[in-house]
C-alpha cells in the first residue's frame, strides 16, 4: 500500500498542459494556415465564414511577417515603398523587422491582411463572371486603388486603405459594383 506521500502526484491545474488554441498560428513559419500573404481568394474567402475569420484574426494577433510586405507589393506591381504608404506602415520599422525576420504588430497585420482580402474580392468577383484570360486581379486592384472614385466624392480608394473601417468601405463599394448598385 503507497502512503500519501509516495502516491503519485495528481496533475493540478496549474500544472495541466494548455491544450494548443485551434487557430493558432505558430510565430516561427514562414507562411500561415492561409499559405502566405498571396493567396488572396483565400483570405477572401476565409472572411466569409466564423471559422475562416477566427483563422484569420488569429494571424493578425500572431502577426504576419514582414517580409510578406514585399511579397504583396510584387504581385500588385507596385514598389514596397508605394503599397507602405499606402497602408501607413512605418518603413524603418517593416525593413528592420523583415531584416531581423520578424512579424509586424497585429494592427499593421490587419492593415496587409485587408489589402490582401480586397485582391482575394476581385479574384473571386472575376472568376464568378468568367474570368478573362490574363487577367491579373492584384495588378488591377493597385490601379482601381489609386483612380478617384465618384462614389467617393471623389477620394481615391487607397486614401481609405490605412484604417480596418476604410477597408471595409471600399470592399463594399466593389461589392455594390459588382451588383450593378453602383458603376
């Protein structure tokens, strides 16, 4: 018979193991369960359903890397310099960051990750319509971008592209082109 001393120690909470979260996103990979900044449909399509943007928010809480900015920056065919500005990410802070290979913050995440939506939104926009042979969405969202807009008393889109709330008006406005609400 074991006395108390000797029985076996009963795991406490404190000692438990966390189980791992579901949609976590391990800091160490280069790209996440989204497979990297340039799969646009998926990010798209990931924020069209709860367990697609619980994957998502848990990539911008992990931070994407900063290396991804360059990535996007290629595929829309703008300078790194340009798409920055655009989302206001500070330079010297997104090339030390790459430099060191580390992620930006989630705010600046969220920023990447929304301009990365939009490109998934014309993606998805032009393959429902039959999508044109060549047609390069992402290439054709950074021209759309910087085009005044009359819907916009004639602000140009990247204007609203630095905030979550701006992003969001203008993936409805491509939303309302796309019904025919407004063109």
């Amino acid at each position: 018979m074991q006395t108390t001393a000797e029985a076996k120690p009963r795991r406490t909470p404190a000692t438990r193991r966390a189980a791992p979260a579901r949609h976590a996103v391990k800091r160490g990979t280069k790209h996440s369960e989204l497979h990297g900044i340039e799969d646009f449909r998926a990010f798209y399509e990931a924020s069209q359903s709860t367990a697609g943007t619980l994957r998502v928010i848990a990539l911008i809480r992990a931070g994407i890397p900063a290396s991804e900015i360059a990535v996007l920056a290629e595929r829309m065919g703008l300078s790194k310099d340009t798409l920055m500005r655009t989302l206001q990410l500070p330079r010297a802070t997104v090339d030390r960051k790459a430099k060191a290979d580390e992620r930006l913050s989630s705010d600046q995440s969220e920023r990447v990750i929304g301009m990365a939506k939009l490109v998934g939104q014309v993606q998805a926009l032009v393959e429902r319509s039959g999508q044109p042979a060549g047609f390069n969405a992402a290439q054709w969202v950074a021209h759309w971008l910087d085009q005044p807009a009359p819907a916009l008393g004639g602000e140009r889109p990247a204007d609203l592209m630095d905030t979550v709330a701006g992003q969001q008006i203008v993936a409805d406005l491509l939303a309302k082109m796309e019904s025919g609400a407004y063109a």
